[in-house]
C-alpha cells in the first residue's frame, strides 16, 4: 500500500491553470477551495482509526475532533445518527451538533454481497451486543447498524476483521464497496464470472492511500450476469458482462452513472475487457477521477460531471492514452435481459444442478437475531454461503434441490418469503428519518404500510413494478430509476398544515433502455394519502393497458 499520494506525481506535462478552475489537481489545483477538501489535506480519513483506537474509544464521545466527527470517521463507516425526536422541518434548519445524536450508523461493506454463515453470525451478534438488534440490509449489498457507541467501535472492528469483514471506506470520499454479482460463479445462465476481478480491484484500491482522497465517493459495479443485476446504470464505473464475437466472454466498460440530485445514466466507452485486465482498467479510471475529478464544488465532483463535460470518446481516450498506455479493444452492449425482475428472488438453478433461494426481507430490514437464523438455515440447507443482493433481498446458495421446500418453509417462519408480492419484492426504502441527519421524513416503516396496505387493496396485482422511497432528495434508494419514486418532503396538507410527504416521479427504469422517472409537476402526496394516491395509480393503469403492456405512465 503506498503511503504517499493523497496528489498524483505531479505531472509535467500539466500547467497549472491561472484561474481556480474546476478544482483538478491535473489542472495544477492542489489548494483545497472548500472545507471539504482543506479536511482532507490536514489528514488522510484513515489516519483516524488510530486516533478512534487509542483516544475516543476511551475518552468517550465528547473527546471527539469535530473534523473527524463529520468528515474522516466516515473513512470508516462512521456517520452520527439522528437525535430521536428532532423533526424533518428542523433538518435544514439545525446546526450538526444539534441534529446528531451521540451514537453512530456504522456500515460494514459487503464487497460483492458476499458473505459465509460464520460471518452472517458474527453480524448478527454484533448487532444484538452492541447496535440493540439493528442490521438493515442497504441497496448496495452492506450491513448498516444503528445505535453504535464509539466505545465499542474497537471491539466490533476486531470481531469483524477475524471473520474477514471491515469498515474501511464504507463511507467517505473513497472506493465504496463494490457492487457484485450476488450469483457470481454459479448461475446457469452467467457469461463471466467476475469475482477474481473482484477481489483484486479490491485488494488494488481499498485502504490504499494512493486513492484515499477521491473528490467524492466513487461507486463500483461488475457483473456478468445477464440478468444485469447490479445497476449497473448508475455508478461511476461499471463492468457488464458481454460475449464478445471474436474474443469471447468479457465486460462492458460503464462510466459516470449517478443518482443524487443531479442524476445520469452511465455512458459505454464501447471497449470489451478481458477479466484479467478488469483491475487495470479499473485503477485507471480511479486515477482519472482522483487526478482529473472537479473538487471546487462539492455538488459538481463526482464523476458523472466529468464524464459529461468529456464525453465518452474523451474518456477513453484520455484513459487509454495517459493511464493504460495502451489501446482497448472495441465490443459489442449488453444484452435485454430475459427477466424483467433483477433481484433473484425465488428458487432458481445453479449450473452445478444445485439451487440459489432469493428472499425477500420487507425493505431491507432484518435483525441480528434473524440474521442468526437465517445462517443455521443456510448451514443445515445449503454449503455455508449467503449473499445479499443490490435490491435488499438475501439469496442462500448451494442447495439441493431434494432441500428447497425444507428450506422455504423455515424462511417463511421467519417471515421471510421466497415469493413475496409485487409491492412487497418491489419496494426499496432508505434509513430516513429514524436514523439519519440529513433526512426530512419517514421511510421504512411508512414504506411497510404501503406494502401491507396495497397488498390488501390489490390482491390480484402481478405487474413487475418498483416503488422506492427516499426521505430526502439525495435518493439513496434510487428513487429516480423506480415506476414509482418518492422524495420525501414536506408538503401542505388539505388544511393548510405543513406535513410530511413526497414528490411523486414516475415512469423510470434500470435496463438497457433505461430513463429516469418524470417529476410530476406540483404533485406531491401527503404521507398519509400516500397508499390512496398509488392505489389510484394502479387502478388507472390496469383499466387502461393494452395487452402485453408493462406498467409505464
Ligand atoms: Fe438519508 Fe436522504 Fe439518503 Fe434517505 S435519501 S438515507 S434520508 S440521505
């Protein structure tokens, strides 16, 4: 691991530029131009974990520096959690101190989503000693705890790092977790495997100084499913299982997908990689982002700017010219996946005549004691292996099929079904405002209403259909790429109260023709008339679809 580079080598052949520019150390930049990047500069974000180990883990909450309270513990998946009690019309209003509370949200990443039964316990332990019971599973494959004490942060790293899990850069300006195929290497129908590609991106990039200060997070995907299982629409770089007619399996190059405030759908490079050359082309375009990435402001840093400012040929040629030193080989796009339904949920075969089981916890929430459960279920169905998926579903693997109806009965006793419904498979929700700082409303257990109560309204409906609700507009749960997106806000109310509620966008989708939902003007529902208004949505759609159509508005 190098220790040296927060900055590339400076290069010779950049001049600095007479004015501040976007902020690009390529450019000659290296003055940090917001708070942001001058905290970053102090002190690399994973100089902190000594200072957690050795000084705040004893002294308590009160002992913690304020840069590293809200900037460098992120570095390992730190975020202070939202006092109980303070609400959604106070968010933007409160100072930090105000708004946080003294415990943290804590996220173990979960490269890939690629956990054993041994470390599926120990999470669940976890969880019941020291988060009271917390453990939802995000949309990008990790664990999230609630209710961590930074007394305890020490004792859960060394738990975790004995079973081979950790924190680092689950959070901060860094290489996030690595979305993977949760099939990987075992689905009938997989064109490459990409795990060994994985693991080495992995062990390239993660807790390497040399990319410990990224100008914002940077997001990675690899599949090679066809099923396109991993959004790959929407992270900064992507690679996309494809048959190339000449050289055979490989990927498809993605880069500068992002939702947020400002969303964009990735764009092709048009190159086809072969998997022993995924980690190269990978650390490539990490380096673009590090040494070319806009870090003046913040809302215009991460990739998906540059990406549009450049253009994909752009990229790829500065790609190729300045970091590969090399050309890459041109290849054909992904394929219409045959599935309209990504998450694997249900009973699918494996190529080695075994089955994988998906199910479906409600919005991603799960519990330390179920997480227990659900690895002694694993161990007496399937080899030990159970991986969670982008879609906030858990998939155990390796089962045969002489165990399956075993196996389903004891998910379902624990609430956890192999075939839930529509609205159950197909609702995503953020943490919201029971846990998090920057939140204006309510998600996960409005969104649990919303399935029970269109569960009951619409027993008959069995149209693929996604509903993914956010409590602020930063759209961690995606709310862009749903059928149905909703941005929590506050809203006014028939008479005249202001109340929590949603913008309502509608129409968007992941896929090979993917778009992003249409905000409907002035359409904003209250929390309360929220199953009403999909409801009618619904019912408006069925009465008018032609056949063969698919849920669209
Ligand atoms: Fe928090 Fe907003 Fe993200 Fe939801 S979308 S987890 S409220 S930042």
């Amino acid at each position: 691991m190098s220790d040296t580079a927060n900055k590339p080598a400076a290069p010779s052949r950049r001049k600095a530029g007479r004015h501040r520019g976007e902020g690009q150390w390529a450019a000659g930049h290296f003055t940090p131009l917001n708070s942001n990047e001058q905290v970053k500069k102090d002190d690399d974000g994973l100089n902190v974990r000594t200072r957690i180990e050795t000084i705040y883990a004893h002294r308590g909450f009160s002992a913690i520096d304020g840069q590293d309270l809200r900037g460098r513990m992120r570095w390992y998946g730190l975020y202070t959690q939202r006092r109980p009690g303070v609400d959604g019309g106070k968010t933007a209003v409160l100072e930090p101190e105000e708004l946080e509370d003294e415990y943290f949200m804590m996220r173990v990443r979960i490269d890939g989503g690629r956990l054993t039964t041994a470390q599926l316990r120990v999470l669940g332990e976890i969880s019941q000693e020291f988060a009271r019971g917390t453990a939802d599973i995000t949309d990008r494959q990790n664990i999230q705890y609630h209710w961590v004490r930074i007394e305890d942060v020490p004792e859960i790293w060394r738990r975790l790092e004995a079973v081979g899990l950790s924190t680092t850069e689950a959070c901060g300006d860094t290489p996030r977790a690595f979305l993977g195929s949760p099939v990987a290497g075992i689905a009938a129908d997989e064109i490459i495997d990409g795990t060994p590609a994985l693991e080495e991106m992995k062990r390239r990039v993660v807790g390497n100084k040399a990319y410990s200060n990224l100008p914002r997070k940077f997001k990675t995907a690899i599949s090679g499913s066809p099923q396109l299982d991993v959004a790959h629409e929407v992270n900064d770089v992507s690679f996309v299982g494809v048959e190339h007619p000449e050289h055979g399996p490989g990927f498809d190059v993605w880069v500068g997908g992002g939702l947020s405030t400002n969303p964009r759908i990735g764009v092709r490079l048009g190159a086809w990689v072969p998997l022993e050359e995924v980690p190269d082309v990978h650390e490539g375009i990490v380096k673009i982002f590090r040494d070319y990435g806009y870090r003046r402001l913040r809302n215009r840093a991460r990739l998906k700017f540059l990406v549009a400012d450049w253009g994909a040929e752009k990229f790829r040629r500065v790609l190729e010219d300045e970091y590969l030193l090399r050309k890459l080989i041109d290849g054909p796009a992904p394929e219409q996946p045959a599935r309209q339904w990504r998450d694997h949920v249900g009973v699918h075969p494996q190529r080695d005549g075994r089955c994988y089981v998906g199910f479906a916890p409600r919005v991603g929430r799960v519990d330390g004691a179920t997480l227990s459960k659900i690895a002694d279920l694993a161990e007496a169905h399937g080899s030990g292996r159970v991986h969670t998926t982008p879609h906030q579903k858990l998939i155990i693997l390796d089962v045969e099929p002489d165990r399956v109806a075993s196996l389903t009965e004891g998910l379902e006793a624990l609430g956890l079904t192999t075939t839930p419904s529509v609205f159950h498979r197909g609702t995503m929700a953020c943490t919201g405002i029971e846990f998090c700082k920057l939140a204006i409303v309510e998600t996960k257990a409005r969104a649990t209403w919303l399935i029970e109560e269109l569960e009951r309204r619409l027993p008959d409906f069995d149209e693929p259909l996604t509903i993914n609700v956010n409590g602020c507009p930063n759209s961690c749960a995606r709310i862009q790429t749903a059928d149905i997106g909703l941005k929590g806000q506050l809203v006014i109310d028939g008479e005249g109260r202001q109340v929590e509620g949603y913008q309502v966008h509608l129409g968007g989708s992941l896929g090979l023709d993917p778009g992003f939902g249409r905000k409907v003007r002035g359409l904003k529902v209250t929390a309360e008339g929220l199953a009403d208004y999909v409801e009618r949505v619904l019912r408006r759609y069925l009465e008018a679809r032609e056949p063969g159509e698919r849920f669209a508005t």
